[in-house]
C-alpha cells in the first residue's frame, strides 16, 4: 500500500498594471513525490492463505512470542490461535535483538517476509556441501513446515572429536534422505520454510486492545 504525499507551492500572481496586464508571475515549484510504504497486514491465523502473495513484502503480523533464542536473541517465534503453528522472527540492526522477557507477551512485528525454497536441487546442494565439509552444523537446521526450526537450534558450541562430527554428517545427510522422500511423497516441486527480517516490534498491551 503507497500513498503519495504531494508538495506543492501555488503560484503567486502579481496584477498592478491598469489594464489588467500580468506585470510578472512566480514559476510553480517542481512538485516533489515522496513514496511512503505501509506494511500489509499478514493474519498469523491465515498465514498459508496469505503468505505466498506477500513474498518479499513488508507486512505487519501479530502473535505471542513463544520461544526466543537464548544465544544473542537474534530469533523468536510467535503464534497465534493454532499453538503448533509458529512463524519466525529474525532479528536484525534496525530492530535489535529479542530477550527471554519477552516470552509469553504478545507484539506486533513490522517487517519483510522472506521464503526459502527447497527442492531436489537444493538439497543435492546441501548434500554436497555436507560431504566436502563446506556447510556449518547451523546451517542444517531446517525448518518444519509451519516455520518452525527442530528442536536444539539454539545449544552451546559443540565440542567432540572425530566419531562426533562423523556422526553429526551422518544425521544431516539423513535428514535430507528424510526431506526427499518427504517432498516426493508431497506431490510438490519444493517446500517453502518463511521468516519475517524484523524492522521493529512492539508489545501489545492489555490496554491497547479495545
């Protein structure tokens, strides 16, 4: 949604002749145009109806912050009627960072919805990557389908020895084994795992619902 705010300066006329003659006139100032971008209301409880149109948009969404990363805050979930649906929040410069405070609080979050695709080609990517020792443990955390990362995104740097990250490889290459079976099984050419880069986000309080 764009709305257009005009400026413009009404010219001056100057009439003194006794013939009613212009003596003189003022030019009109350039008009300037200055584009201002509202976000577009995304609703956490129709998400999957809404999100494919808003991809790269900047949206506005509410929930209750159920989960923030302990580990710099740069990540929450909130939710909305549906407790198993979480939509990802990401932290970033302009809004700062999440706390363990805000847990159980409900916000509204501005700020640019963003998709990851999966499909055969990207995970034949990862796998490669993981095979040459290329893709960091972080990085093959995926997401569930309601934008939800697994369980444990958020630990301690690991520390182990060799039979350790052979066996971590192990797990990510079978997590992409269960990913491809799971998207054949879908019927789908890929799966889209969604995010909202945050531009601010503001508690709702009880005395601003009305």
């Amino acid at each position: 949604m764009k709305k257009l705010i005009l400026s413009i300066a009404v010219a001056s006329l100057l009439w003194v002749s006794c013939d009613d003659q212009p003596k003189g006139t003022k030019e009109v100032e350039d008009v300037e145009i200055i584009e201002v971008t509202e976000p577009t209301t995304l609703n956490i409880n129709k998400f999957d109806e809404q999100v494919d149109a808003l991809s790269g948009q900047l949206i506005a969404i509410e929930g209750t912050c159920v989960h923030t990363c302990e580990h710099g805050g740069t990540k929450m979930f909130i939710i909305g009627e549906d407790p198993d649906y979480r939509v990802k929040i990401m932290a970033t410069d302009e809004s700062g960072n999440f706390n363990l405070e805000m847990e159980g609080s409900d916000y509204a979050v501005v700020g640019v919805l963003e998709e990851y695709r999966v499909d055969n080609a990207e995970l034949d990517k990862l796998e490669a990557d993981i095979l040459s020792d290329e893709v960091a443990e972080e990085d093959m955390k995926h997401k569930t389908h309601d934008g939800e990362q697994e369980e444990g995104d958020e630990h301690a740097d690991h520390k182990g020895d060799g039979n350790d990250h052979d066996a971590d490889k192990q797990a990510q290459l079978e997590q992409i084994n269960s990913l491809r079976q799971e998207l054949a099984d879908s019927g789908k050419d890929h799966f889209s795992y969604w995010s909202i880069n945050a531009k601010s986000f503001k508690e709702i309080k009880k005395e601003d619902i009305q």
